[in-house]
C-alpha cells in the first residue's frame, strides 16, 4: 500500500455548505488523514494522507453534495506526516 499526501486549494461555492464536514465524514470512511480549513478568500484548504484511490474516493463523495459547488481545485503532492492519526477540522 503506497501512501500520499497531497495539498489542496478549492474555490467555488464551498464555504458555509459542510465541505469540511463532508470531507471529515468521507476520510474517516477512507482511512484518510488530514486536515481542511476555511481561508479568508472563501476557498477551503485541504491536506489528504492515504492511497491515490481512497483520495480520489474521498474527492468523488465530496462533491456529490447538492449544495457544494467546486470552480477549481489546485493539488500539491507533498511529504507524508508520520505521526498523523487522523483526519480533523480547522
């Protein structure tokens, strides 16, 4: 099992409709960990740590909520976090 972590930038409207929630909700059922925080500039951050299917999984149950709407979505492949345990909200 070869594991990744990747940062990323989403815009659009995913701000004040349960994106971070919802991205808590689907790496926990993953097995993802992690974190997503809101910026200031309504985009959502994110870091994902797991398999490149699992990510990709979590991405697909993320946006299948009505109310999320993703414009764009800017990824970062960057180094894995050892110690990290779980995936939280900032």
């Amino acid at each position: 099992m070869i594991l990744v972590r990747k940062h990323f930038r989403f815009t659009g409207r995913v701000q004040g409709v349960g994106f971070r929630y919802r991205a808590k909700y689907a790496a926990n059922g993953m097995g993802i960990t992690g974190w997503a925080k809101n910026e200031y500039d309504g985009s959502v951050e994110m870091e994902a740590q797991g398999t490149e299917e699992a990510i990709n999984q979590m991405l697909v149950m993320i946006n299948k909520s009505d109310y999320i709407v993703i414009d764009s979505i800017e990824t970062e492949v960057i180094p894995l976090e050892e110690d990290e345990r779980s995936f939280y909200v900032r």
